[in-house]
C-alpha cells in the first residue's frame, strides 16, 4: 500500500485527509513541516499533501528545502490552500510543486487527484528507472575500457568502489560528515565512484603498461589523468546535461590523488578544502594498490596495508576517515 504524507497545522484538515483517503493508502498525519523532516529518515511517502498556511515553516519553505535535498527531491508534492490566485501558483510550481487542490476540498475530488499523480509517478519512475540501467551500463562499459588499458590494476575499479561504499556506511554510522552524506543517494555515490580513474584515457599505453616503476617523467604524465577526468566529464555534462551523478563522479576524478597536508595533485589543497569525495577515495584507492600485486611489487598483506594507512593518517589522510577505515578494516578485507 502505497504512503501519503499529510502536513497541515489544521487537525480538521487533517482528519479529513485521512477520512478521503484511508481506505486507498496508509495515511500519516503530521502538524508541521518539522515533523515531516524528522519523519523522513525512516519513511519516504510516495507522495506529499502540504498546507501553505502554516506557522514557523510555511508550505513554501518546505517544499523549497525537499526539493534541495537529493534523496526526496522526486516525491510529488501537492499543495492544499484556500488561496487560488495566480501568483501563489506561479510560486508554488516554480519551488517544484505537482499540483494544487483548493481547501475546502471535495473527499472524492481529492482521493482522484491523488491516485491520477500516483499514477503518472509510477510511470515516470518505470521510465527512470529504465534509463538508470541504461546509464550503468554505459558507465560500465566506460569503465572496463579504463581498466582493459591498464593492465596492472584488475578488479581495482569494482574494488574501490566497494570501498566507497564501506566508508559510508561507516560515516552514516558514526555520525561523520552527517549533513553532506544525509543528502547523498548512496547508491548514485558508490556507483560514480568507478569513474575516479576516468582520466586514464588520454594517458599513453606505453605509460600505463608499463612492466615497472615510472620515470619522474612518466609520472608527471600520468598525474594528469585527475584534470583529463574532469574536462571528460564536464563533456558529458555539457552533451547531456545530466549533473548529479557526473557531480559526484567529477569529485572522485579530480581530487583522489590530493593528500591532507597539502603535498598531493593536481591542486595541492589541505585538509577539508579536498572535497570529501577524494578523501574518501584516497584512502580506498592506496588500500587496493597496497594489497594488490603490480609488476613492481607485491601485494602487502592486509594488515601491513592497514599499519601504512594509519601512519599516514594527517599526512596523506584525513585522521577522521583513517580511524573510521580503521574500525571497518576487517570489511575492507572481505572485498579482496
């Protein structure tokens, strides 16, 4: 059964709501846009009801605070007022509402309106969700052809981004970085994560597969893979205009290699001026390098891979992220 959020400061408003639509949906009523949002952590409704009029936060500015945020952003929301005047309309679609209903509102009028926008969302997420798979598969595509050109690293991107995700997971449960990570669809996070070596592209094969230790010289060419990762895909944006999960694939691309003290590239940025993204990856990335073998190494044992991490932790690390990899590394273990 499908859940219908009811905001109003009205309890009137309220019971009527619930009485038109019970029989059809789970029905949650709540007073303010406050409860709404304390709410939504453990409960994502299909759909919103909104008063406009309502003290401390109005309609208005809730519906501007969900629609920034990345994970309720696509709930339908449809606004109940007594007003009926253009401009509160104007206003209301520009913040992104689905609809309006006038108060006093018709019970059969409004459980009609309600199934006809569930309706049309169900639509739009088969149709989303279709090109969500679609969008993976060219991702993954992408990103074997990265990793078929460098011969050294097998199995490092699906790794990482394993990884990626451990490190979340960690952070969400330890209430680290909590205000940016609760506005993260994890998922789209884990799965832009496999673009961080991207760049690698336009680096010569002769680099990449090379059977050794780079020159200095070779080194400087390689580096380059972090900007060539984010002018590719500031290209795709500009083609597609798709933003938020090249976004986070343009973070992990242009800032894995940045170290916390300031000594990393391409930008030599310290401390939390790295965007979280490359410090995240930073960790995951050397890790993977650690305890995989190359033609110039072999692979560190896990625990030796985790003893180098930790002594690097405020150099090349943020110490946060290094103690929180640090208390899920037996995770980080079961991914080899």
């Amino acid at each position: 059964m499908k859940t219908i959020f009811a905001v109003d400061d009205s309890n009137l408003n309220l019971m009527m709501v619930e009485e038109a639509l019970e029989d059809c949906f789970r029905v949650m009523t709540m007073l303010s846009g406050a409860k709404m949002f304390s709410l939504l952590p453990r409960i994502v409704p299909d759909l919103i009801l909104l008063d406009i009029e309502m003290p401390e936060m109005d309609g208005f500015e809730v519906l501007q605070k969900l629609k920034a945020h990345e994970l309720y952003s696509s709930i339908p929301v449809v606004l109940l007022t007594a007003w009926s005047d253009a401009p509160t309309e104007v206003r209301g679609f520009e913040l992104g509402a689905a609809d309006f209903i006038t108060k006093p509102f018709s019970p059969p009028v409004l459980l009609n309106r309600v199934r006809s926008h569930l309706n049309v969302d169900e639509l739009i997420r088969e149709r989303t969700s279709q090109l969500e798979r679609l969008k993976n598969g060219v991702i993954s595509v992408l990103a074997d052809m990265v990793e078929s050109r460098d011969l050294t690293t097998g199995g490092h991107i699906e790794r990482t981004a394993a990884y990626i995700k451990i490190l979340v997971d960690a952070m969400t449960a330890r209430g680290l970085h909590t205000e940016e990570v609760r506005g993260w669809d994890v998922e789209m996070v884990v799965s832009s994560a496999r673009l961080h070596d991207v760049g690698k592209i336009a680096v010569s094969d002769l680099i990449l597969g090379k059977p050794g230790k780079l020159t200095a010289e070779e080194f400087e060419k390689i580096k380059v893979h972090t900007t060539e990762g984010e002018r590719i895909i500031n290209q795709i944006v500009d083609r597609t205009g798709e933003e938020a999960f090249l976004r986070h694939a343009k973070l992990f691309a242009g800032y894995h290699h940045e170290r916390w003290d300031g000594s990393g590239y391409p930008y030599k940025l310290q401390k939390e001026d790295i965007p979280l993204h490359g410090r995240m990856m930073a960790i995951a990335d050397v890790y993977d390098a650690l305890v995989s073998e190359r033609p110039y190494k072999e692979a560190y044992s896990p625990e030796t891979a985790e003893r180098i991490i930790m002594s690097d932790a405020g150099k090349h690390f943020d110490p946060e992220l290094a103690e929180t990899f640090y208390a899920v590394r037996d995770q980080f273990k079961a991914v080899l």
